[in-house]
C-alpha cells in the first residue's frame, strides 16, 4: 500500500476564495471591483486579504482611502498565484473534458527518443488520442520525485532510487569508424585497443564493458569524449577515430555508407532501456496508457535473438 503525504503544512495553504480575492484586488485596484467581479460584498474582500496576510503574517496591500496598492512582498506573491490559479483551471478542464487521459510529461535521452521512441509515437496518438505526451531531453539521472515528470527512460541497470521499472529492451552496440580508417572489422577486439576510442560522457564504462564482455580485461585508453551520440558519431565519420553506437542509431550511417563496421562482434549489450516512474506518486490515467503501449511496442526488441 502507497503510503500518502501531505503536499505541505496546512498554514501555507490559502484558501482559493482567499487567492481569488487577493488577485482581483492586485489587477483591479480596489476592494469594490473586486467584489464586483467576484459577486461578493466589499466587506468580505476585506477580509480575505486580512486573513491571507495574516495565515502568511506579511504585509500584501497598502490602503490609500478607497486604492489598494501591492508591497514589494505582494507584487511577487501574485505573480507566482496567477501561475497556479491558472494551472489549477487548466487542470480542472482538463479532467473534466478528458476524464481518462490528460497529458504526461516523459524525459528522454537524445538518441533513444529521436531515433526508437519518436518514429513509434505517432501509433500511441492513434490509438491515445485522449493522452498528449510532452517529451523533454535529459542525459542523467535526476531527482524524479521533486521534478515536473510523470516518468523517464532510464539507460543502464536498476540503480535509480525511489522508481518504479519497467524493462524494455537491451542495448545492443556496434564498433563503428569511416570507411577509409579500418580495411576490414577486426575479428580480435583486442585490437580495437591499438585505435584511437571516442567516448560518451554519460557512459564512461562503455567500451570497458564492450571488451569485457569479449574477454578482454584491459582498460581501453582515454579518447576525445562527447555529451551525444550525434556529435560522436559525426567525430567518426570524419576520421577521427571508432565510436560504440547503439544499433538502432547506426544502421542509418552503415546503410548510406557514411560509417563501416569496425569490429566481427556486434551482439555485445552494455546496459538496457527502462521507462521509470516514481514509487510515492500515483500514477495517472496518461501515465497507464503509455505504460502499456511502449510495453507492446518493446516486446519484439526483447524477444529479439
């Protein structure tokens, strides 16, 4: 059973009627068009702000006679509560008009999302067209609790805390280089070692792994490193050495002639792709949906031999 938080202390928890008041005065000017426009008397505007200031015990409003004014204090405050009243209406459409789905919001990594997940989406928009999905890149781990997403791709192994996993599928990669660097793949990966290995920051152990996995235990020498497989990827192309791309990222290159196979082995897997989620946050209708959608979509990757 999920255990419940409190989003925060009660005390820090105005009242939307008191908010809605709070903001009227701000853009209006005054007590009586506020009451006006929100169909309540003056005096019970009055008291809204006085106990919004006093639950917060800061000064929001300066009385000149009939003008209100907002302190330096109030000027920033309604900015961040027209934020949220805003955010809680569009909300509230949106569950209304949208009972089964709403949006989520998935980080991705650059390579696996442009190239696997991406091409595969315009299948979940048909068959979820109650779902909208807002992708944004992230290259690490990050503190997915405190953060705006409902879940992530995550590369690697089981090591992110406090997340839910789902297994889609693992990554193969291949030894890639221009055609003009290698005559022929290398059948001994040792080998490998007397060329020059670009590295991905995000994956330090990647061609450690590579030639563990084939028996050869020695530390591969350091490299040109890049943040994306895309710019190492074009590092490769021009020369500049033999780069480790996930297959679904270089089968382009090696169909249009751009990058050549630099190695016989090309089974080898270094990590696996996981959708995560956070363990203390419920899970949303959207957030279903496309669980078991990619868990369809990534069922032929895994049973692949």
């Amino acid at each position: 059973m999920r255990k419940s938080h409190m989003i925060a202390p009660r005390r820090f928890l105005p009242s939307i009627s008191a908010l809605l008041a709070f903001e009227a005065v701000a853009r209006l000017g005054s007590a009586t068009a506020a009451a006006q426009e929100l169909s309540l008397t003056q005096s019970a505007i009055s008291r809204q702000l006085k106990t919004l200031e006093e639950q917060l015990d800061v000064a929001l409003v300066k009385r000149q006679g009939r003008q209100l004014t907002l302190t330096d204090a109030g000027q920033s405050y309604v900015l961040q509560v027209r934020e949220i009243l805003n955010r809680l209406a569009r909300a509230s459409v949106s569950v209304r008009t949208n009972p089964t789905g709403g949006y989520l919001n998935l980080a991705i990594l650059p390579a696996f999302g442009m190239h696997w997940l991406a091409p595969r989406l315009r299948d979940f928009a048909r068959t979820h067209p109650e779902v909208t999905v807002n992708l944004s890149t992230r290259f690490k781990p990050f503190a997915i609790q405190d953060s705006a997403f409902d879940a992530a791709i995550h590369f690697g192994h089981e090591d992110w805390p406090g997340v839910h996993y789902m297994p889609l599928m693992p990554e193969t990669v291949v030894p890639v280089c221009a055609p003009d660097l290698l005559a022929a793949p290398l059948d001994d990966p040792a080998d490998m070692l007397s060329h020059p290995l670009l590295h991905l920051e995000t994956r330090p152990k990647g061609w450690a792994r590579w030639l563990a996995a084939l028996g050869v235990e020695t530390e591969p020498p350091a490299g040109m490193v890049f943040d994306q497989f895309s710019t190492m990827a074009q590092a490769a192309i021009h020369g500049l050495g033999v780069a480790l791309l996930p297959t679904f990222f270089a089968e382009p290159y090696l169909r249009d002639g751009q990058l050549v196979l630099a190695s016989a082995q090309t089974t080898q897997s270094i990590g696996s792709y996981y959708l995560v989620w956070p363990e203390a946050k419920e899970e949303s209708a959207a957030l279903v949906s496309f669980r078991k959608w990619l868990a369809g979509q990534a069922e032929p990757e895994r049973n692949r031999k």
